[in-house]
C-alpha cells in the first residue's frame, strides 16, 4: 500500500465522523455557516493559512511545502446540499427539514479534508503549495466564479499550476471504481426561457383570440426537431422542457403561456449554434402565427474539459495507487454539469468520478439528487489518498 493510503487510513475515523456531522446539517446555496464552521474545526491545529470568503461561506486553506516557492496545485471540494427531503434510514439523516445532502457532497468536503491532513503530515517533502477549496454554491448559482473572482486560484501568492477534484456517485458503477474520460467530460448547462404572447378568449371561438397554447406545443415539438437536423449527431445536444405554464380553465384561451427548458451541449460551437437557432426557431413560429413572443437564452455552466495530459497522470496514478481493475475510462461524456468547469477553464486539470454506491446492484440503486441516495463513505480514504497523491506528484514534475 501507498505511503498515502497507509496516512489516508490513519485518519478514516475522522473524516467519517465529519462526513456523518456534516450530513446531519446540510445547508444550501453560498451561505453555509454550519458546514463552514465544521470544515475550520476539522482543520484546526494543521499548519494551513485559511482565509474565509466575502460574498459566500467559503473556506481557502494554503498549504506552504517545505522547498520553498514552486509549483501549486488546487484540490476542490463543494460544500452545499439540496432542497430535497431525505428518505433514507441512516442513523446520521439530516436534521434540517427538506434538505439534504442527495449528491454526495458531504463526502467531497470530508475528502478534501483527510487530503489536506495527508498533505500536512508530509509537508515538509512538498515542493510547493497545495491550495484547498472549500466551495459553497455548486447546486445553485455556482460558486466556483465567486471564489475565482476573490482570488482562490492565486491564494498561494501564484496562480494554480494544475487543480484537482472528485465527484462521488451512488449508482451505476460498483463501489470504488474510479472513471473519467479526456476531453468534454461533462456537459455545459443552459437555460430557454419562452413566454407565448397571444389573446385571450372564450375556448368556444378561437378565431376571435390568439391561443398560445397550440404555438407553444409547435414550439416544443420543433425544437426536438431542431436538434436532429440542425446539429452533428457526434456532437450532441439535449434540449428538455421541464415546466410547462398556460391557462387557469379548460373553456378559457388564456393571454399567453410559458415554457422553460433545460440545454445541455458539449462544445462551445455548438452551444452558441444552439442559443441562436432555439431563439430564431421560436421568434420564427410565433410570427408564422401572428403572436408575439418573449424569448430568453441563459448561460449557465460551461463544458467542464479535463486537460488530456492532466487526464492520462491522472489515470496512471489510479492505476498504481489502487489498481488497473478500480479505473474505468467513460465513452462518453455525462449530461450533468459542474461549476468546476470554471476552474478548469482558467487552469489546466481533470474532474474525476468515484462510486460511493452502498447496493450491490448499482444498476438498480437510486441516483444522486434522489431522496432515497446513499452514498456508502468508506470510500473516503481513498478519495483522499487519491487527491493526496495527485498534489504530491504534480508538485514533483
């Protein structure tokens, strides 16, 4: 075993204590005071500079090696829960009504945690910097820009040479298997917000109004269509309607109706082709009808890209810290998206997934976000001799 598997384990009770208290109290959006304050005890008496965030309940710790200025490498974990109501039966449930940590982001924090415990048992080897980011925010508005803007990439007094973070997963992968894959890893995510103008009347006489509602299922329908036709098959994209809004009676043309859908695409390319072809594809319909339309085409997050060579270092030292059989590269990208993505595009690194899956048919068991999501935490010192490790190398090269 690994000089860092073998300190990671001496400090698995800890980190699991931690990832269970910080399970009981989950906590959303950027202001986060219980999770905070858990993370500066769990750090208290290590020898890190810690700076706390001004728009958001962040916390920065820098690790100072003992060879003096030289590389820096970030290690990210994120910090918030959900606006979910918890259904599992672990003794450690979340005491906060309707809300929970559903994705696994209690064990991110604890991981970061054990890797920053690791790191500081060897830190006069280091050399050169480790900086630990703890982010607020990532279900929500995100985050990661916040601390961007308030200097995290450059707490070490220099940019980030290289950043590193994990994802753990409660389904379709068999516990402690890592994967990843180089490239566009995980989809950037957008939003179309469509209000159909038109005029009401009674549902008896349509043609003395302008109903909305069969324009705005035109619209629906093409834009599904829009997408096979207009766009690369090899670089996909997946428009979802999620929320649908018209009408208060079913003999009653309503003014107008509303639909709000979800855009997530792989490339840059084809995300701006998207923008632009949803809202001309809308605006275009509307007028083929003689209605109006409001049409709004929102940035969310960006593709997360992890850097190719970042991917395959990170991959070998997988490989050897745990094991050919523990890495599985992804075909593909996944859908979900991630507001690492905007670590990733100022600094070159790789977002990596863990299964945390607690059944043994991780097919069948329920995923991230669902009220009934278990994550199984004796994956966490792996994950943090994994995060470890990735420092200590890439503070070598």
């Amino acid at each position: 075993m690994s000089r860092t598997r073998e300190l990671a384990e001496q400090f698995r009770e800890e980190i699991v204590t931690l990832r269970r208290a910080l399970h009981r109290v989950p906590e959303y959006d950027l202001d986060l005071p219980k999770t905070q304050e858990l993370v500066i005890d769990a750090l208290a008496g290590l020898p890190l500079e810690i700076s706390l965030g001004k728009d958001l309940s962040s916390v920065t710790a820098v690790l100072r090696g003992g060879g003096g200025p030289g590389p820096v490498v970030l290690l990210r974990g994120d910090m918030d829960a959900l606006p979910v109501a918890e259904r599992t039966d672990v003794p450690f449930k979340s005491q906060h009504p309707g809300m929970m940590h559903a994705c696994g982001h209690d064990l991110h924090v604890a991981g970061l945690v054990g890797a920053a415990k690791v790191l500081c048992a060897v830190k006069d080897e280091l050399p050169g910097d480790v900086v630990f980011m703890f982010q607020p925010g990532e279900e929500t508005s995100g985050g990661a820009p916040i601390m961007i803007r308030e200097g995290v990439l450059d707490a070490a007094g220099r940019r980030a040479d290289a950043a590193y973070g994990l994802h753990v997963g409660s389904s379709s992968e068999p516990l402690g298997m890592w994967s990843s894959k180089p490239g566009s890893f995980m989809a950037a995510a957008d939003q179309l917000h469509v209000r159909v103008i038109g005029e009401g009347t009674h549902g008896s006489t349509p043609y003395r109004g302008k109903d909305p509602i069969p324009v705005l299922c035109e619209m629906v329908t093409a834009l599904q269509t829009m997408v096979t036709r207009q766009v690369d098959v090899f670089d996909p994209v997946v428009i979802t309607v999620g929320r649908i809004a018209g009408g208060t009676k079913e003999n009653i043309i309503p003014d107008d109706a509303f639909f709000d859908a979800t855009v997530r695409t792989f490339s840059e390319e084809t995300r701006a082709k998207v923008q632009k072809a949803s809202i001309q594809l809308v605006e275009s319909l509307a007028t083929a009808h003689g209605l109006q339309v409001e049409a709004e085409y929102q940035i969310g997050y960006p593709v997360t890209v992890n850097d190719d060579a970042e991917y395959e270092f990170a991959r070998e030292t997988i490989v050897e810290l745990f094991g050919a059989d523990r890495f599985r590269r992804r075909p593909n990208p996944r859908c979900g998206a991630e507001d690492m993505s905007y670590v990733l595009n100022e600094v070159p690194g790789v977002y990596l997934n863990l299964s945390a899956c607690a059944s043994d048919d991780p097919d069948a068991a329920p995923d991230n976000h669902s009220p009934l999501a278990n994550f199984d935490d004796s994956v966490l010192p792996d994950a943090s001799a994994l995060l470890a490790e990735l420092a200590i190398r890439r503070l070598a090269r």
